[in-house]
RNA sequence: GUGGAUGUAGCUCAGUGGUAGAGCCCCGGAUUGUGGUUCCGGCUGUCGAGGGUUCAAAUCCCUUCAUCCACCCCA
C-alpha cells in the first residue's frame, strides 16, 4: 500500500447511485430556484482569509478552527467553509446591487476541517440563494416557500421540519446579549467548560448547549422575544403570517441562534430525525449588515444554504432510488465480422435520435455479448448479425419489457425505438 | 478537536496462536446467432499499513491510517 496514495480524509468519490441521488437534488434545486428567477452565481473556491474572518465572526467554529488555510507568499488564503461571504464579495465587487436587488444562487464544494462522519465531510456540497435589496420578510419567505417547493419535489416534505426564530436587529441583539451576559455571569461556575469560555466571545450560542445542566440553566435565561424593539416584532410577526398563509408549518424555537455570526432578524433551520447527529439539513436567514461589513454600501440581504449531501443521505435513508445512468441503446455484433456495420448503426442511431447508444466492444461469443448489454443497464440491445448485415438490418430486443424481438431495415429504426417504450 | 467501535476476496461477513473460508458477484460449460432462471465446474486475497513478541500471528502487543457512532460543530 505504500506506494499507492490513498483517498484523504474527509474526501470522497463519488460516483453510481450516491452520485446520481446528489445530481437529482442539485437539478430539482436548479430549476426550482431558476423558475424562481434566481440567476446562477458561479463562485470561487477560494478567498483570502481575512473575508471569512471578518464576515462569518472570528469566534465561530468555521473560522477559528474548521478552515483550510495555505499561506501564499504575500496573504492568507482559505477554501470556503460557506458561500454566503464570497456571494457577498462578489455583489460587492461588481457593485451588482447598484439600482438593482440581484436574486442569486449557486452550487458548489464547501470545505470545513472537521472529524468525518457520515453526512459530514471535509469536502461537501452546498446550494445555497441569496436576495439583496430587500428589506421586508416578503423576500425572506420566498426563500423558504421556495425551499419547501424543493422538498416537494424531492418527496422529502415529511421527513423535515424548520424552525424558524428571530435575532432581531443589530440594537435588539445587544441589548438581548447584554441582558444574556448578565444572566449568565450569576451563575457562572454552573455552566460547562465551553459555554463559560462562549461567555466571553460569543453567549448567543450557549443557547444551544446540549449539556444537561446548561440547559437547565438556558431554560430561565432571557428570552430574545422579550428583548425585540417595534421593528423587529413587526419584521418577525410578518414573517410568520406570510408563513402562515403559505400554509408553510414552522416551529418557532427561542433558542435557535445560527453558527455564523452575520445574521439578523428572522433566522431558520431544516432539520430531519434520520440522519444522527448530522440531522441538520440547511439553514439560513437574514444579514442586513454583512454588506456593509464587508466594505460595500448598506444593503439588506437575506439567503438559506442547503447540504446537498445530507438532502441525498436522507432520501436514501428512507428507501427513495436513484438510479445511475445507464444506456438506452446497446448495440453489439454478434461476431468480429459485423463490428464495423454496429459501429456505422450505432453512430447513425446518435445522429437520428438523442437517445445514449453504447457499443459493444471486448469481442467475446454471443453469450459474453449479451451478458454484457444486460449488464450495461440498456433497455434496448440492437443485434447484429451475419444476416443483419448482409440486409442492412438490425434486431431489436427489448430487455426490460416482454416483447417480441423484431428485425427491420436501419433507416426504420428511430422511428421503432420511439414508439416502443 | 475528545471518547468509543470497526477494518479479512469486487460486495456482505465467518474465522481468537497451527495449511485463509462461505454466500453473492465474476469467468467457463450445459445452450458453437441471444442476457436475466436452473445445473455443473473454475478464478478471486500484500487478512488496512508499519513494527514487535513467538518455532509459528488475520488472531497477542505497540504505532499509524481510514471508516462508523457519540460529543463537538454545522450543511
């Protein structure tokens, strides 16, 4: 094993029905979000550290010890743990809000230096849309209308649930961490280790400890609800009627607080009870003030991020099949003789019609042959014999279906294969 | 990052110190122009990697890598 180099950690090939159940979700994605109006967003892999650390949060887990980081000669660079920064980046860059409200998704890796399990993975797969423009929850629903259209589609709707939960805005918030902080700070010595170290640089997230004792504690800490101004009870009340009427059901939970720093107002997650620990399948939510965080005019903006690969465990959990792509068409000779008129059929058959044609090769007897285009996955296996050739013809077998093997001139065979099914 | 379990054929696994196994898969034949069923025959391995103990190691010990589970974190 020494001199072969092995897979590295965390990473994955992806290939057959795990890759194909990925491709269903990114497509049911993609043209949802387009028939949406949603524009695609193209994004690199990699940005320079400082615009992470500065619009994910500094303390955040992502940022502070999930990244991969390579020193170039003159900066830090990182690969994207999200793509919430660098969509940002790019409006900003290209000044694409300028008298517009850009409605952008994209799809892509995500890289995040953490233990692997199934479901999380150094490199994985995210969708994710953002709006900006948009002040009002109208923009902030659509993203979730849009989400739950997906599921849908996916036949996933009932193995899901969102909550949904306000942050409020920037005064709001730190008037709620001030109240938190004082809470927290009477009773200090109870806390677990890491929620007494959050203390200090991020108390929102202790919210969200699952330690028993904290959570005893968390029980009787502040509420953020009590702590919302006008504006903010306006934004969220909204938010949950325009859900409402959607028919959309969300779970309001007080203690949901995102990982990631740059959120406001209305915030909300998927999750799903199959998946173990990694039961979280997307996010997302309002951030008014990364724009201007990031150096670009003020701009409010609200988006969701999905994991892809989580959205495929869970329908493959629940016995959903994707099957991988296969031929349509198998088209084999029966013997070296006839393999240059198969190859002349088989390319006939792809300019005539769209439909996959895969040629026999690797010779073999007829048995072998065959075999191999039921092996191909082909619904059609087109033979190829010395009488075939000789009358420029070809043998129709449907292997899928119970039907009568027919034979019939080349120049009909598009119009038999389509009218077979 | 912390704790734990696992790693033997392409796949699922049995094998706890003494000649590496089973089922499925695959290949060939029965059926020399027809797959998927059946019957017969056959192939398949650096026992994750490296080191150690022993006359002898898949088996015991150490190290390491990977996967899985929980924590953590998030998607």
């Amino acid at each position: 094993m020494s001199d072969r180099s092995p897979l590295v950690r965390g990473m994955r090939d992806l290939y057959a029905e795990e890759l194909a159940s990925i491709r269903i979700v990114e497509s049911v994605f993609r043209d949802t979000l387009e028939s949406y109006g949603y524009e695609l967003i193209r994004l690199p892999t990699m940005e320079r550290t400082a615009l992470f650390s500065r619009g994910i949060g500094e303390s955040t887990d992502a940022v502070s010890k999930e990244m991969f980081t390579l020193d170039d000669e003159t900066e830090s660079l990182s690969l994207r743990p999200e793509g919430t920064a660098s969509c940002v980046r790019a409006v900003i860059d290209a000044n694409l809000y300028r008298g517009n409200q850009p409605k952008l998704w994209y799809v892509g890796s995500m890289f995040r230096h953490e233990r692997p399990q199934l479901g999380r993975y150094r490199e994985f797969f995210q969708v994710g849309a953002e709006a900006f423009g948009f002040n009002g929850p109208d923009v902030d629903t659509e993203l979730i209308r849009i989400v739950q259209d997906v599921w849908e589609r996916l036949d996933v709707t009932n193995e899901i649930t969102l909550e949904i939960n306000s942050l409020g805005n920037t005064a709001s918030r730190l008037r709620h961490r001030d109240a938190l902080v004082d809470y927290f700070e009477g009773c200090r010595d109870d806390l677990d280790e890491d929620s007494q170290r959050r203390l200090e640089i991020n108390p929102l997230r202790i919210l969200d400890s699952k330690n028993e004792r904290t959570q005893e504690i968390v029980e009787r800490a502040p509420n953020m609800s009590d702590y919302l101004d006008d504006e903010s009870r306006r934004h969220f009340d909204e938010f949950q009627e325009r859900l409402a009427r959607l028919g959309i059901h969300a779970t309001v939970n007080h203690r949901l607080v995102r990982g990631l720093d740059y959120y406001t107002h209305g915030v909300f997650e998927w999750n799903t009870a199959r998946l173990g620990a990694q039961k979280q399948v997307g996010g997302g939510g309002r951030y008014d003030g990364l724009c201007e965080l990031l150096g670009g005019a003020p701009c409010p903006a609200a988006g969701f991020a999905i994991g892809v690969d989580r959205v495929a465990l869970l329908r493959k959990e629940i016995g959903l099949k994707t099957p991988a792509s296969t031929p349509d068409v198998y088209v084999l000779a029966l013997s070296d003789e006839e393999e240059e008129y198969a190859l002349q059929v088989a390319s006939q058959l792809r300019e005539t019609s769209s439909f996959g044609v895969r040629v026999h090769q690797g010779g073999g007897k007829a048995k072998a042959r065959m075999r191999a285009a039921d092996r191909s996955g082909a619904s059609i296996a087109l033979i190829i014999g010395a009488q075939e050739a000789a009358d420029n013809q070809v043998s129709i077998k449907w292997l899928r279906i119970n039907r009568e093997q027919v034979t019939v001139p080349v120049t009909d065979l598009p119009t038999t294969l389509l009218t077979s099914n």
